[in-house]
C-alpha cells in the first residue's frame, strides 16, 4: 500500500461525506442523481460481497464497511428520507442502459471465471460510468448545485490518485491490471467531460451569479 | 499474485 493510494481512498471518502452530510444537513435532494447514488451501492455491493470471506487488513475491511454504510445511508435519504425533495423528472439516465452492458462486460472480460470475479470486473465497468445519470441530470437542468462539483472533484483526485498508484506499482513490481487501468481512464475521462461541459456554468457560478 | 494485490485496493 502506498500514500497515492490511501490518498485516493480519503479523497474518495470526503467526496461521499460531503454529499451525504449535505443531504442530512439541508433535508432537500435537489439536483442529485438517485441513480448515480444507487449505481455506487450496486457497485460496492458487488464488488465487497467478498467482505467476510478475503481478509487483506483491518484497513481495507474497516473503509470497506464505511463506504459501504455512507452510500446506503446517502441511497436511503435520497429514496427515503427526504424523497419528497428527489428531482424524479430530471433524474431520467434509464439506468438499465448501463447495468446490462456492464453485466455482459462483466461475465466475458472477467480474467477467470469465477462468481466473485465476475462480480468484481463488473462492479469495477459499473463504476466507469456510475456518474453519467448524474452528468444527464445537469444537463438536462442546467443548474449544477455546488456540492455535486465538490464531489466529482473528489471523485476525479481519487480516481487520478489510483491511476498514479497502479502506475507506482507498475514500476515497483512490474504488474497492472489491464481492466482497472482502463475503465480508471475511462472514468476520468466522464469526470474531466463533466468539468469541460459545465465550464461556463461554473464560471458563472464563481462571478457570483446563479449559484444554486 | 495479482489476484491477491487486488484484494488490497478498494
């Protein structure tokens, strides 16, 4: 384990306590994707059913259940708790446009066919594109609230931050694996076209205008 | 083996 990684990991961790702390803080889920939310549960879900059968360290078991715990927490309130305020007409990305090319990807690109594998690489392609129904939802409102920029941004840090790390470990012990490395760049990429089409929103923003 | 690397990452 290296700092990059622990970074990315804290990083990742901030971005998803600044939503959920938003969502307790103010009640409203206004301008919040649900389904981006609900995707990064079924990610976790998947990806850490291995939770009690592989140990690697109290680490990796302690940041599993605390990522696991804030995303259920964060899917509860938009669904549950503060559902009234869940913008259902903007929140309109068909998530199964997702789910199911991720779930063949999944079964035929797994390195070994095995259940947990299987589970896991199409957990890692879910993740790549876990914020497109959240990037619709901008669009289609052309509004971006300020938490969602703070957490893509932290989203975008964590996902730099392991790319640099599989790069770190390349280098130390000559091994990547190609699928991680991949659907990483890939979504950086979602998270950079984000910024890129939100330029002139967030500028506006910064001018003090529009701030949502 | 890679396998068990990856068990190290989130």
């Amino acid at each position: 384990m290296d700092i990059l990684q622990i970074f990315g990991d804290y990083i990742h961790l901030l971005g998803m306590f600044i939503l959920l702390m938003k969502l307790c803080l103010t009640r409203n889920c206004g301008g919040i994707s649900g389904k981006t939310q609900l995707l990064n549960a079924i990610v976790f879900t998947t990806r850490y059913m291995n939770l009690t059968t592989t140990y690697a360290s109290l680490y990796i078991t302690i940041m599993k259940i605390i990522y696991i715990s804030i995303t259920y927490c964060t899917v509860l309130s938009i669904f549950l708790f503060f559902r009234k305020t869940y913008d259902r007409e903007r929140d309109a990305f068909r998530m199964e446009l997702l789910i199911l090319p991720c779930a063949v990807l999944g079964l035929f690109l797994t390195e070994y066919l095995d259940t947990m594998e299987v589970f896991w690489t199409f957990s890692v392609f879910l993740e790549a594109v876990s914020i497109v129904p959240q990037v619709y939802m901008v669009s289609k409102s052309k509004q971006v609230e300020s938490t969602v920029v703070s957490y893509i941004s932290c989203l975008g840090l964590y996902r730099g931050c392991y790319l640099m790390h599989w790069l770190y470990t390349y280098l130390k012990l000559g091994f990547f694996r190609k699928m991680s490395v991949a659907t990483g760049i890939i979504q950086l990429i979602f998270y950079c076209d984000f910024f890129a089409r939100n330029l002139p929103i967030l500028k506006q923003k910064n001018n003090g205008k529009g701030f949502e | 083996n890679i396998i068990s690397k990856r068990h190290d990452e989130l």
